[in-house]
C-alpha cells in the first residue's frame, strides 16, 4: 500500500513513524516534511492547500490512503475533494471539519445534543457585542473571549473582568488581530477544573476511544508564561478517571454520533474532545477534528493495533468489526523548543547528539527540523524535537524522558522541566 500524509510537524512524524511498522505499507509520501520524517518517506513538495496538486499526485502515484495531519486543509475541504475525484482520504468532510473550524457551529451543535457545555453567547457584530458585556455582564466576573474561527490556536482570550473583555472584543472584533476568524465572538463562562484530552476514532455511526492525554499549553514551568501549540503532553491521564470515560462512552459519545447523523455530517476520522473537569464533571472546552500535536507523540506509541487496519476501517465505517488494542504503559513526550520560542526564535542552529539516542530509551519525533547539503539537521521551527519515553507507569517514564534530554544539544534549547508532574500530583492526592 502506498500512503500520503499531509503535514509537517511531530504529529506527523508520529503518525509516519506508526505507519510504517505495518507490514502492508510499502511506501509513504509526505508533504512537506521535515528532517526526521524524510528518513522514513519520500518528501514531496506540493503545499497542503494545493488541493488540485495533490489530488493529481495521488491519483498518478496510485497513492491508496491519505492521512491528514492538520486542521487547515480539513476545513478548506480537501476530504469532499478527494472523494469526488474517488480518492481514498482519512478525515472529517468540510462540514464535519466545522467542529474544529467554527467555536459557534460547535457550541450550537453541543447545545442541540445535549453535550455538557460552557454556557456562551455568540455575537456577529461589535455593537450587540458590546451591549451585552455593558448591561448583562457583572463588571468583576470572569469571562473568556472566542473568535469564532481557526487562529492557530491563539484566538481565546481569558478575561478576568469586563473590562478586560473588552478590550478583547476590540482586538478581535475591531482591530481583526485574528482576521475573518473575528467576525463572529463568543463570550463563555470561565470554567474551572483540569484539563484532559479524549481523541476518538469515528466511521460516521462507530467510535472507539483512545487513552486519554493531557497537554502542557504554557511555555514555562509550573504553567506559567505564555501560550504555545504544546510542550509535551502524556498518556494515559489519571484525571479522566474510568468514571468520566464511561460517561464519555455512554452519554457524550452517543450524543455525539447522533447529532452528526442528524445534522447529515460524514464524519470520518478523529474527533478530539477537549474537556474541563471540574468536580468529576467533564465539560467540553472545544473540539478538534484531528489528532493533537503533543498528544500524538504520546498515544501511537501505545497502540498495539495496526494504525492502517484502522484506517481502513473507519475509511470504510466498519470500526465495530476491529479491536483496537492498546499498551498498558504509560507514555510522556517532552518538547525542545527553539530559543525565543513561542515568540520570535532563530532558525538554521545546528542539533547535535541525535544519532546517541536508542529508541528504547526514548523515540525521537522531528518537527522544526531540516537537513542541510552536507545531512546536519538544523532547528527550522519554534518546536523543534519531541522525545517521547515509554515505561509501566508514569513516574518512571518521566525519569526516562528526562535521563535522555541531556545527550541533545542546540544553541538556546529550551524545555519545560515539569512535564507529567500533575498526574503523579493527582495519583496520590
Ligand atoms: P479552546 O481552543 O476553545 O480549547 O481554548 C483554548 C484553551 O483556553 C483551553 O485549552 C482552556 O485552557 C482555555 N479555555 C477555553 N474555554 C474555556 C472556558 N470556558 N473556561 C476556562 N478555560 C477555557
Ligand atoms: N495540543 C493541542 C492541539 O493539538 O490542538
């Protein structure tokens, strides 16, 4: 089989690194790539949005599956547009990709079905939006501020009061900080509580659940600093206790499923749960129609199941007629991030000390990395590796992360030094 992978980044190493231990993989493009994943497939240089080039890559390398890694090319539609051109793609469709794509679309949908929510208000124009934070908002109670559409994770904005809010409205509804993304606003209710991750396999009307995962979004320790697309993450997280997964199993799931068929959306593919617990209850923050990057570089490493039988599968809506299996271990991955990183950051320095790493101590996902002529790999990103480490539980996963980090080295290398740490602070409260 022949695969195609769109993406570039850990999350998509991860996912290339699982598929090519199935034994019905042949070969594995990827679009664009980056150093780690060009020793395991071939790099092609089509840019993801480039739906016509790829569809014409695929059709004339007889490519069986595309994969695709990132939310942007899901909401612009690549999905209906392989499938048009009979083309075999795994993915939500556009409207499925609205999940992702539009915060109103999906609090509407959560209302509608009955899925435990952040109670909101959504605004398509600033004056209405003003109006409400003036006259129906207590001048001191917190409130968090959504532009409506994608904005590379930056579009939140937590408020600790009215004025704060806004000045949000103003950035995102005025000064358009976030482009067409702004056109639409939603005020939410600031929940309280942890944070967990619940990423699902979906056909359409079956679904299966994998470990949950929980993500360190801050740049510094102790969650402190700002935000960033992640700077590891582990699996599986003890604060999505079997309680709150059969809740997850038996209500919201079915929930879910049930409003896509209703709403007539296909829907194949991962839909990524972002929940708040507060109190044992989980409340869903957003949803995501694709894998998470930390997240990933944590739960491929646990499944035992050949990703491309599930594939396949969900591609064909027959998820019920597989088990998917996964490790009983605990995983942690730890992001190096480039110096300056999630603000300004220089690129090109030189990564040494990857070739000392064995990958039973920890797995090395690239993400902003680039082979030079001379095959030294040089930072090209603001994440730049993500060593993941695997052991019976999660303490000594931490340790074993933590014991490789040293052997690599590139100038102004920065990595939060307490990843993992509230899951043994939950474990023995
Ligand atoms: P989102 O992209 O909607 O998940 O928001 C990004 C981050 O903002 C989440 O991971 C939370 O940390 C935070 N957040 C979003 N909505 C809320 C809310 N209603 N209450 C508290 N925190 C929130
Ligand atoms: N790590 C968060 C995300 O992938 O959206």
């Amino acid at each position: 089989m022949k695969f195609l992978v769109i993406g570039n980044g850990g999350r998509e190493h991860a996912i290339i690194w699982k598929l090519a231990q199935s034994p019905k993989v042949e070969k594995i493009y990827c679009t664009l790539g980056n150093a780690g994943i060009s020793n395991q497939a071939e790099i092609i240089n089509i840019k993801v949005d480039d739906f016509d080039g790829l569809v014409k890559f695929a059709t004339e390398n007889k490519i069986d599956y595309t994969f695709v890694g990132p939310e942007v090319p899901l909401a612009l539609g690549i999905v209906d547009i392989f499938n048009a051109n009979g083309l075999k793609i795994f993915g939500p469709s556009k409207r499925g990709a609205l999940l992702e794509a539009s915060k109103s679309f999906a609090k509407d949908f959560m209302q509608k079905y009955n899925i435990p929510t952040a109670q909101y208000h959504t605004f398509k124009d600033f004056n209405s939006a003003k109006n409400f934070l003036e006259t129906s908002w207590p001048e001191n109670k917190k409130i968090v501020v959504k532009a409506d559409g994608l904005a590379a994770g930056k579009g939140v904005i937590m408020c600790q009061n009215r004025q704060e809010a806004l000045l949000a409205l103003k950035e995102i509804m005025q000064d358009k900080s976030f482009g067409t993304a702004g056109n639409t606003i939603i005020f939410e209710e600031w929940l309280e509580g942890q944070e967990t991750s619940v990423l699902v396999f979906v056909d359409g009307k079956h679904f299966s659940i994998m470990p949950p995962a929980q993500d360190h979004k801050r740049v510094g320790d102790g969650d402190t600093g700002l935000n960033t697309g992640g700077m590891g993450a582990y699996a599986p997280a003890p604060i999505a206790t079997q309680e709150l997964l059969n809740k997850v199993k038996q209500e919201i799931m079915p929930n879910i499923i049930n409003g896509l068929h209703k709403e007539n959306i296909d829907y194949k593919g991962i839909l990524y749960i972002g929940f708040m617990v507060d109190n044992g209850n989980p409340y869903v923050l957003e949803f995501n129609c694709r894998f998470g990057d930390p997240e990933t570089q944590v739960i491929l490493p646990l499944l035992e199941t050949d990703l491309v039988d599930i594939v396949e599968n969900v591609i064909a809506g027959t998820l019920d007629k597989i088990e998917i299996k996964w490790s009983k271990k605990s995983a942690v991955c730890v992001v190096l991030a480039s110096g300056g990183y999630p603000e300004e950051y220089e690129k090109n320095i030189k990564i040494y000390g990857l070739d000392t790493i064995k990958e039973n101590k920890a797995i090395v996902f690239h993400a902003g990395t680039k082979k030079d002529e001379t095959g030294n790999i040089l930072t090209s990103g603001g994440r730049v590796l993500v060593l993941t480490s695997m052991a019976d539980d999660i303490k000594s996963a931490i340790d074993k992360v933590y014991s490789v980090i040293p052997k690599v080295k590139f100038d102004k290398m920065h990595y939060r030094k307490d990843i993992a740490q509230r899951a043994l602070k939950w474990i023995t409260k």
